[in-house]
C-alpha cells in the first residue's frame, strides 16, 4: 500500500467520521489513485458538497472546497473551465449527487466535462440522521421511511452511462485493492469519470436494517458484488439481490473544455 | 468611443472592460440579452461561457471560477434570482468576489416576465439566508449601467464579497447612447506576495475587525480549504463563539468601512423646498420631472444597501416630506422611514402592476403633501 499521509492535512484529525465508517477506506482509495500517477497536489482541487463523505475535502491537501448540499459538480465546473489544464475531483455522497444534486450529475455527464466525480454510496442520509436517499433500497428502514421505503432506487452507474459520461466505474470498500486502481483510470479519461464506491454507514442505515456491525456490512459488500466478467454470465435470476463491480464503461470521447479552447483558438483569430 | 447600445448590452461592454472572462448563466427574461452578449464575446477575448441547466449551477461555477482568479457574472430575473441565493451566501462568508445582475421583473413567482417592476429590492438584500451584508447597485441609465456593472466588479474584487446589481426591465432593454472610455478603472483582488512561506499561509488571517483577507488563487501553490461554514483564519471549521462572531461582525465592517466608496445618492433640493421626491431606476426620471414641475427636491439613489441612512436623516432635517416613488408596493420606503426616525413624513407613490409610473402621480403626491 502506498504511503498516503503526505497528501493528508495531519493536524485536521481526528476526524468527524464514526468508528466503522467506510468513508476512510475510501478516501485512502482517492489518495492512493492521486499518489499513483505523481500528481502535483498543487495542480489538484478536490471539491465535496455537503454530508459526512463530503467532509473529506477538509482533510486532503490541495485546493479544497466544501461547497454547499448537492453543488460540488457545479463548483468544479466553474474551476475546470476556469482552469482546464487542472485536475478536478469531486468527492460526495448519494443522497448529494443524486437527489439535490442529481440534475447537476446528469448535466456534467452529458457535458463530458472532464471531472471525476467518486460517489460514497452509503445508500442513507448520514449526516442528517439517516433519512432515505435516493439510493436506499425499496422496503429498507430509515428514519423517514419508518414502515419500509416506498420509493425505487436509482442505478447511479446506468444513469451516468446513460447522460454521456465516458468513463463509469463501481467498486465497494471491500474491493479496497480494486477501488483505486478505477479511480486512477477515472482520473487518467479525459472526460466525465463517475466511480460509484458502495459503502456502509452501520451507524445509521445498518443499525436500522439489522446490520449494525461494520464488518457484517462490509461482508455483504463481499458477499453481493460480482465482477463484470462474471456478471455478463449471469442470468436475470442469478442477479437478483447482487449488483456488478468493475469498470462498467469506457469510451473516450471529446472532451469539454477542450472543445472550448478549440473555439477560443479558432474564434480570437477573427 | 460613444456608442448606442440596449441597457443589457451595455453591461456586457461594461463588463468585459473590467475584466471578466467567465460568464455562467440561464436563460430568463428580461436578463438573457447579457448571457447572449457573453456567449458571442467572451470567447474572442479568450474567455469562457457556459450555459448551465439552472440559475443555482450558474451561481455555483461562477464561485468555482472566481476561486480561480478569474473575474465571473452571472445575470437573472426574479425567479432565477431567487434560486441563487444560497450561493449568494457562500460567497459572502466564503468571501469570493462575484457579481450577479438580477433585472428586475414583476412577481411574485413568474408574475409579470416583460413588465417592468422594481420588486426585488428586498429580495436583494435579504435573500441569501442568514446575518450577512449586501451590496445592492442600481443604475437608472444605459450610460450608468455600464459604468455600475465596473463598478460592481471593482467593489467584489476589492471587498471579496458577492455584489448585486438590479437594474429594472426598462433600464436592461432600453436603447441609449453610452459613453465607453478607452479605459475604465479596474480594480484587482490583493493576493498574497511571492515571498511568503506558501505551507504556513493562513488564507483568512486579518488584523483588524474590518478587513479584506488577503486570499490566494487556487492553483498558486497554496493548497488551502474554502467552506461555507464559519472557519478560522486557516478556513478550517469552527463552532466557536468568538471567532464566529469576530468572522460576521467583520464581514459586516467591510463594507461599512468602504461606505463612502460604495454609496451612491444624488441630492438636489431647491432653495425653500419643503417636499423631496426619492426615486431609483427608470422611475427617475418621472420623478426628476415632477420634482422640477413643482420646485421640489429630488434625490435619486445608484446604491440601494448599504442604505444611505445619515444621507437621508440630514435630508429629513432639512424638509417636511420625502416622497418615495418606486414600481412595488413600498421596499424603499420602509428603509427611509427607519433612517428618518420621525423626522420627516414619508409617504409613497407606488405602482406594481406593469406599468411604469409617470410624472402625474408624482405631482398629484407633491400638491397633497403641500396642501
Ligand atoms: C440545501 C440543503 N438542504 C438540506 C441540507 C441538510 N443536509 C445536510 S447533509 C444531507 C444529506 C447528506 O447525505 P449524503 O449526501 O448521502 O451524504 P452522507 O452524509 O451520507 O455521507 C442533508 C439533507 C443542507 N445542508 N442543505
Ligand atoms: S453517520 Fe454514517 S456515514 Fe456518517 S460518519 Fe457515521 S457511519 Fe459514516
């Protein structure tokens, strides 16, 4: 494992997050992607909205900006055309990027702009107490769905895919190995990245679903994800109940600010 | 150069001229004129625009931008408006320069999207939730249109702070002939020196209880954290009473400290005259004639908030009556009854139902207060 601690601020610990939290097995996920390709931190912004994952900002060092519930994508917007030539992370949560927030994803996906967005799906409101969020699965019990949850829930990965992002991605905080290695490739595409990290708050959505113990959470994320290799074998049947991890799509297409500046250049010269 | 230009043209010039180089907008009338202005000039100077999918997006990346260094606006109407004052806010506390028009249209909700009004006063001014200050221009020509959106810029760029311009529907679509100058004053943000040690900056680090933190760019080697919620001076969270109330007792004398620079009011009072009109906008000069018709005095106001208020008290010493002339159903007037404490009697002429308010009922007010 690499050595993580210098892109983090040391004097802001400890952290807010609750013992058995999965958002720091993701956080070194984003780190170690960042140390693997030798990014100068200065040349970096990491950009969070508002929810316990989105707090990580606070704790790396580079630009960092903690903005407001569901607005980091449209921050970050505004820095990478600002400053295309920089690497633009967003760090949220489920219930940040894809309820209040989540005409902004489906925008920035389309846009191909070059972002990458890594989403802790912890399929609850943490920070508020945990409330449904978009993610939360039918039936399940959260503080305002008492009687089990009404609502379907979204597929974050096929709703990016779907509005042009070109490069998608999900892993969880089991695959602690896998994750990075997505991120980085999410990094490297010039374009819209979206990794989905599924991870657990025992605090909230496992107490209230019969899974407070983190290790009995992160056992599941084991038990329940299948690779996409193995997925594509898989009959409707076989699926029910599990989702696909990997890199689901990857197809390179022009990029935003890029074809901004190709305007720039061609229009100045008028 | 003098050139004829529409109100929301004239701020594109006026824009530009000072320096911005973003633009981050949506579409919604009477404002769209300034985005489509933005669109097809900005990148000829190498800046950029982007049409975003709401008016909160809009406000967000003009933040993302403006934490970059580069000088962003973004332009609305009522109900766009009103879906950008959180991040209105944020810029306020975060202390990021920005300058967001709002042409003010009728409402409430999609009310009157053609008819001038001169609703949004108080929108402007305590939209964004919380304690916060406000600057609050209002230009009452094209000519001064321009020279407000350079103004408006300068003052952001100097007092790190969000600033609203609000011109009327009138003002943005009328044509009139403006002025440009060769050049205009601009004024840059202060950012830290070369030779400080970058690793140990505190980015919101002041030493006295009115000033501008000396913030650097993102990207200049810095590295440090901006959040809307109440920081120290490393911009790190804190709940802690003291500094959350040095932080917004600060953010207030800022701008108090700049009154003098940011104010703007015209008096004029005739000898002997008992009665003044106050006015604001394109009401102006309905309220300009009336006032000269009857030897009235007249008093126009380019800087709504900070509120003029030692003007006004001195001017309530002075006569029996200012009459406040505005298209909604009194916002200025009730800042004027507060300032003049008595002092003087304020009544109003208030029209908010599209139209715009003539001359006559500026007189028929003027004789009633003289009877
Ligand atoms: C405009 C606005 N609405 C609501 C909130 C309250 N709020 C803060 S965090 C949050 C939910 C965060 O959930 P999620 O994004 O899933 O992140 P988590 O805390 O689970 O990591 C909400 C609703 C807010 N801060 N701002
Ligand atoms: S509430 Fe849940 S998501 Fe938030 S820190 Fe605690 S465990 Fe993590």
């Amino acid at each position: 494992m690499s050595d993580i601690t210098n892109h983090l601020r040391m004097d802001k610990f400890p952290h807010i997050w609750c013992p058995g939290c999965g958002n720091g097995i993701i956080l070194r996920s984003v780190l170690t992607a960042i140390d693997k390709l030798g990014l100068d931190p200065n040349n970096v912004a990491v950009v969070s909205g508002i929810g316990c994952s989105s707090r990580s900002a606070g704790y790396v060092d580079f630009n960092t900006v903690h903005t407001t519930h569901g607005r980091a994508i449209t921050f970050a917007t505004g820095i990478k055309m600002a400053k295309p030539e920089k690497t633009v992370i967003v760090l949220t949560g489920d219930g940040d990027c894809s309820a209040i927030g989540g005409n902004h994803l489906i925008h920035a996906a389309r846009r191909n702009i070059d972002l990458t967005v890594v989403v802790f799906n912890n399929s609850i409101y943490g920070m508020t107490g945990g409330q449904f969020s978009p993610t939360t699965p039918q039936n399940d019990i959260a503080a305002t769905s008492p009687y089990g949850n009404l609502d379907n829930s979204f597929d974050l990965c096929e709703l990016t895919r779907a509005a042009g992002a070109s490069y998608v991605a999900r892993s969880t905080t089991f695959h602690a190995t896998q994750t990075p290695l997505l991120i980085q490739k999410g990094i490297e595409n010039k374009g819209f990245s979206f990794i989905e990290v599924v991870t657990a708050c025992p605090v909230y959505y496992g107490r209230l679903n019969k899974t407070p113990d983190a290790v009995d959470m992160l056992k599941l994320q084991r038990d329940n994800a299948r690779n996409i290799k193995q997925w594509n074998m898989m009959t409707d049947e076989e699926k029910q109940g599990k989702f696909v991890i990997g890199e689901l799509y990857n197809k390179p297409a022009p990029e935003y600010t890029e074809k901004y500046t190709q305007l720039i250049e061609r229009e100045k010269s008028k | 150069m003098s050139k004829f230009l529409q109100g929301n043209e004239a701020c594109v010039e006026g824009a530009l001229a000072v320096g911005c180089r973003f633009f981050a907008g949506y579409p919604i009338t009477p404002s769209t004129e300034i985005a489509e202005g933005m669109a097809k000039k900005l990148p000829r100077l190498g800046g950029r625009f982007i049409q975003m999918e709401d008016e909160i997006a809009s406000m967000g990346a003009v933040i993302g931008a403006s934490l970059c260094g580069t000088k962003a606006l973004t332009a609305t109407s009522g109900p766009g408006f009103s879906l950008k004052q959180e991040h209105i806010g944020y810029a306020v506390i975060a202390e990021i320069p920005c300058v967001i028009v709002n042409v003010m249209r009728g409402g409430p909700s999609t009310g009157l999207p053609t008819s001038p009004a001169q609703s949004d006063v108080m929108q402007a001014r305590w939209g964004t939730h919380g304690d916060h200050p406000a600057i609050v221009l209002t230009p009452s020509t094209v000519q001064e249109y321009f020279e407000l959106t350079v103004k408006a810029f300068n003052l952001s760029e100097k007092l790190r702070t969000s600033v609203i311009l609000a011109p009327d529907e009138v003002i943005a679509h009328m044509r009139e002939r403006v002025e440009i100058p060769d050049q205009v004053n601009i004024i840059n943000r202060k950012l830290p020196s070369n030779s400080v040690d970058k690793s140990t900056y505190k980015p919101y680090k002041v030493e006295k209880d009115d000033e501008v933190p000396v913030i650097p760019n993102f990207f200049d080697g810095f590295r440090f954290n901006v959040t809307g919620l109440y920081h120290d001076e490393t911009g790190f969270p804190t709940a802690s009473p003291s500094i959350v109330e040095k932080c917004i007792k600060r953010l207030h004398n800022k701008v108090g400290s700049a009154y003098e620079e940011i104010k703007g009011i015209e008096i004029d009072l005739p000898k002997d005259c008992d009665v003044a009109v106050l006015s604001y906008g394109s009401t102006f000069r309905s309220a300009r004639q009336a006032a000269r018709e009857l030897n009235a005095g007249h008093v126009k106001l380019t800087t709504l908030f900070p509120f003029p208020e030692k003007e006004i008290r001195e001017l309530a010493s002075k006569i029996k009556t200012i009459i406040v002339a505005e298209m909604n159903l009194g916002q200025i007037r009730l800042e004027v009854e507060r300032a003049v404490a008595g002092k003087a009697s304020v009544v109003g002429v208030n029209i908010a139902n599209g139209l715009l308010i003539s001359p006559d009922p500026i007189k028929e007010k003027i004789k009633e207060c003289r009877i």
